[in-house]
C-alpha cells in the first residue's frame, strides 16, 4: 500500500460542509430523503429575556421584541407567567394534508411553558396553560393575551444557522 500526501485545504473542507448542508435543506429534496435524525449545532450567542405586561398580545409582543433585537434564529428556553385569554391550534389529524383544529377561550390560566424556535425571523411557538379546571396546549396563535405579566426567555442562535427545515411538516 502506498500513502500518497492528500493536500486538501480549509477552504475545501468548508465549502464541501456547506454543499453538504445546502443538499440536506433544498427544497428538491424528498420527503422519503429526510434523515431520522437531523442536528445543526450552533452556539447560543446571547440570551434575551422578554416581559410582557398586562393585555398584550404573546406573539405580538414576541414579533417585536425579535424585530428590536434583530433576530434572526433563536430557541426558546422557557417561558412562564399568566394569560386573560388564549387562542391555540392542534394537529388533528393523522393523515396529509394535515388540518388544525382551533381553540379560544376566556380566563385566567397560568402559562406553565413555553417552547419552540424562531426560524429565520418567524416564530414557531408553543404554549401549554393550566387553571383549577383543566390544563392544555398546543401552537400560539394571536388572541393569546397576557393577564398579569409574562416572561420568555430566548437563546439566540448564530445567523448562519440553517433551519429551514425543522418545522416543515413535509419533509418526513
């Protein structure tokens, strides 16, 4: 056997990474071609807490403050406080194309978390809810109005962070 010197440079390397991460996120790509497990790793650049006051809109409040801080890819680390009304949607089907079902409702509940992403400036959110009755959850949908107060906590992810494909429902 004979080992010959390779000369690959960083450059190479780099842009063969890139070319790997653009073949995972094309929209060419079928559905059938999705990994079972698919990780982007990227570091949390800083971490920017949001409060919300009484009587304003959740996702609202949440646009803006990404807008203000200029974010572009963020996770959602928690989020804790209370809500006078909610407005959410479920997955309520099995089946493509998938439906949603909505739910609204009036009320204090407390917001036990919070959860999602925001992915190249849009906000993929959950919320999960509870009061004396009943405790529920599912995709943040405008409507959802803070009672007392409400605080979310997002990690901000690098720019360069491709997630194009983390919440596409079609790539399965």
């Amino acid at each position: 056997m004979i080992n010959l010197p390779i000369m690959i440079s960083n450059k190479t390397i780099l842009l063969a990474a890139v070319g790997i991460q653009l073949a995972l996120c094309s929209p060419a790509m079928k559905a059938e071609d999705a990994p079972a497990v698919h990780t982007i790793p990227s570091p949390i650049n800083r971490v920017v807490v949001v409060r919300l006051k009484n009587k304003t809109d959740i996702l609202e409040g949440l646009k803006q403050a990404i807008e203000r801080e200029k974010i572009k890819n963020a996770v959602i680390i928690s989020g804790f406080g209370s809500v006078g009304a909610y407005n959410i949607h479920v997955v309520s089907n099995m089946d493509l194309p998938y439906k949603n079902t909505f739910t609204k409702a009036s009320g204090p509940f407390d917001v036990l978390t919070v959860s999602g992403m925001v992915i190249g400036g849009n906000i993929h959110a959950h919320i999960t809810l509870s009061n004396l009755r009943k405790t529920t959850g599912g995709h943040l949908e405008p409507g959802t109005s803070v009672l007392t107060f409400a605080s979310i906590t997002l990690g901000v992810l690098s720019d360069s962070a491709n997630l194009a494909r983390i919440d596409d429902p079609e790539w399965r």
